[in-house]
C-alpha cells in the first residue's frame, strides 16, 4: 500500500508539471502535445481516483455489487485513453515525417481536440461496457456481508470473458501492434528521407538536423509506447492464464501485487522519460520548479517572448519584397487570396524545428499582381529555431 501511495503521489505531481509546461512554454504548445497533455490528465486521474480505488477495492470491503463494479471499471476508462493517446500520437508523428508539406493542412487544433474528445468518449464507453451487462451475476457473489451488500473485489464483479476478448484482445492488444507497424514505418521513412536529404538537398545540414529531431523525438514516443507494453503486459498475461487454464495453481498472490504496481507506475513513467530525452521539457521542469517550487527569481521566459523581440528588431529594419532572400530571412509565397487573408501551405524555409514565421501585410509588400487575385506571405525566420505556420497561426513540430 505504501509503494501505491507514493506511486499516485508521484503521478499527480510528474503529470501536473507537464500539463504546467506546456501551458507556460509556447514552444510547447504543439499539436502533439496536445495529444500528450490528454494522456497526461488520464495519467492524472489514476493516481487521484484510480489508484485509491484499487487500494480500496484490494481491502475487500463490503459494497452494493454495482457500486463496486464502477469502482472496477473506472481505472479501464483510463487505460483505454492512454492506448488511443499514444496511438494518436503515433498517427500524428507518422503523418509528420511522411507527409511534412500537408502536415498542418491534415492535422489541425480543432481536429486535434476533436479527436481528443472521441478518444475520451471511446474510452468511457469501452470500460464502462461491464456497467451495461457484461459482468459475472450478482448472485454468484459469494459473500459473508450483509443481505444486498457483497466483498467488493476486481475478478468478482468484471468477467474474464470481457477482459481477455475484448479489453486486451481488441482494445489493448491491437491498438499496441498498430503502434509497433506505425513506429516501424516512421523510422524506415526518416532512414530514407535522411538519404534523400544527403544527394539532393541544397539546405542538406539544416534539413538533416531537423529529420535527426524528429527521429529523436519518434524514440522518445516509442520508449513511452514500449513501457507501457511492458507495465500492461504483465497483468493482461495472468488474466489470460485465469481465463483459459482455470485449473492451472494460481499465481503467488506477490506476483499479482507486482504486475497491479507496474500498471500503476506506468503513470509515473512518462514525465522522466519527457524530462530525459526532450530538452525543451527538461528546461521548462527546470524553470517551473527553480521558480515556482523553490522561490528562486528566475525570469520564466518562454519562446514566444523571445522570438517576438527579434521579430520586431527584424522588421524596424527590413523592408520586405516579393521573393525576397537575404541571408536566408525571409522566405516568400504567392498564394490565392480567399476572404482577405492569404492561404496556402506552410512554410518550411528551412526544414527546421522552430520557424517564426508571420504574413506580411499587403501595405509592405510590393508584390501583388494586380491582374489576379494572388498575394504575397512573406515569412520572418528567426535563429532561435522555434516553428510556426504562417496561414493558422498554430505552433507545429514538424
């Protein structure tokens, strides 16, 4: 019981933090964070309400048999939205090293938070399916409780059947051998882009570094995906020894221990490995608990502050024309005016993580053809590296 309280303590506070970073560091702020600050509340959720709940639920105690059965179900809603967050974000990341010119036009915020909002939906349905008949029979319950009350415990409420077929078979299982496919593809389409980049590219090193980010950041992804195989596994495993072997001794009540305490710390897991392979995080955890936790007067500054005084130092001095290059600043696009602003794909001058990138009013720009209805964006790159699409005003990795 100890090792679950310290394990529900660590994971409120470790995710807190990475919801924390993201809404303070606008470098931060990207598509698929989105997606991680989902699984990050999901993580949050299990140890406030799910981790008690198993402690409480481990005790045996006396329950109404559906109150019990809720209290069963409530940690497999979670589970279930950490599956289908890693699994968007492995679509997300897939989409972006294999189709970096359509990123942003495929992968919105809206879409994101619509996306998030099904995957959360999904997830309460999937693990609330016990609450709509698919559970072992109330007056199976052998109980030494009062009349309408029994021992709450997981394997006498939930049945097996549900949990092997459906939960991990379907809704676990499947979801992680589409991870490994999608993580597989990822890294053979960055192998090949990096050698495309080598023959063909005229910014060959700034392109280069930009694919050996994202393949960083693709293991860093994966690392998370295989760890919560290896903190889930175990435990589905045994359930499918219970299911299919009911003869067979049943394993030391030490083992099911471990295989409950490794599902739980898989919560914990994640803002160590965000802390240990993504330095714009490990940064930002600096920054938050230097200030914020031990009082220290350090000036929090997040990217967006920084790249908009150099932005502004830019344009003072710079008066900005179509197809306008120098020294690699500015970057320029003609593109269909549509209801008085400029769309169009975004910009990629260089490929690099961290662009900052803003359209150029038409009063400065002396590239407009009159004879069409073309317009010119101008994009501003700033050396801080920090990325921005010109046409949604969103922050993306590409």
């Amino acid at each position: 019981m100890v090792f679950e309280v310290l394990i529900a303590v660590f994971s409120v506070l470790g995710n807190v933090l990475v919801c924390w970073a993201v809404c303070l560091n606008s470098n931060l702020q990207t598509i698929t964070n989105f997606f991680v600050v989902s699984l990050a509340v999901a993580d949050i959720a299990v140890g406030v309400m799910a981790i008690p709940f198993a402690i409480v639920i481990s005790t045996g105690f006396c329950s109404n048999f559906y109150g019990c059965l809720f209290i069963a179900c409530f940690v497999l809603v979670l589970t279930q939205n950490s599956i289908f967050s890693l699994l968007a974000i492995a679509i997300d990341r897939y989409i972006a090293i294999k189709l970096p010119l359509r990123y942003n036009s495929l992968v919105t915020s809206e879409r994101a938070r619509s996306i998030i909002a099904i995957c959360w939906v999904l997830s309460i349905g999937i693990g609330l399916t016990p609450m709509m008949g698919w559970h072992k029979s109330p007056e199976s319950a052998n109980s030494t409780c009062p009349p309408g009350l029994m021992k709450c415990l997981f394997e006498a409420v939930v049945d097996m059947k549900y949990m092997v077929y459906f939960n991990f078979f379907a809704c676990v299982l499947i979801p992680l051998l589409l991870m490994l496919a999608i993580y597989l593809c990822i890294f053979m389409a960055a192998r090949h882009q990096l050698k495309l980049i080598e023959v063909k590219a005229v910014h060959g090193d700034k392109s280069r570094s930009t694919m050996q980010k994202e393949i960083q950041a693709a293991k860093s992804l994966a690392i998370i995906v295989g760890l919560f195989a290896v903190c889930w596994l175990p435990l589905h495993i045994i359930n499918c020894f219970t299911l299919f072997c009911p003869q067979c001794d049943r394993p030391p009540l030490w083992v099911m221990y471990v295989a409950i305490i490794l599902s739980h710390a898989n919560s914990v897991i994640n803002p160590f490995i965000y802390a240990y392979r993504i330095r714009e995080f490990r940064q930002t955890f600096r920054k938050i608990i230097r200030r914020h936790i031990l009082g220290k007067q350090e000036r929090f500054e997040s990217g967006s502050s920084k790249r908009t005084s150099i932005h502004h130092s830019i344009t003072d001095s710079i008066r900005l024309k179509s197809g306008d290059l120098r020294g690699g600043w500015i970057s320029a696009f003609k593109r269909r005016k549509r209801r008085g602003g400029c769309q169009g794909r975004m910009c990629i001058y260089p490929l690099c993580i961290g662009q900052f990138v803003q359209p150029v009013p038409l009063s400065l720009s002396k590239g407009v053809d009159n004879k069409t209805d073309l317009t010119v964006c101008c994009c501003i790159l700033c050396p801080v590296q920090t990325c921005y699409c010109p046409f949604t005003g969103n922050k993306e990795m590409l």
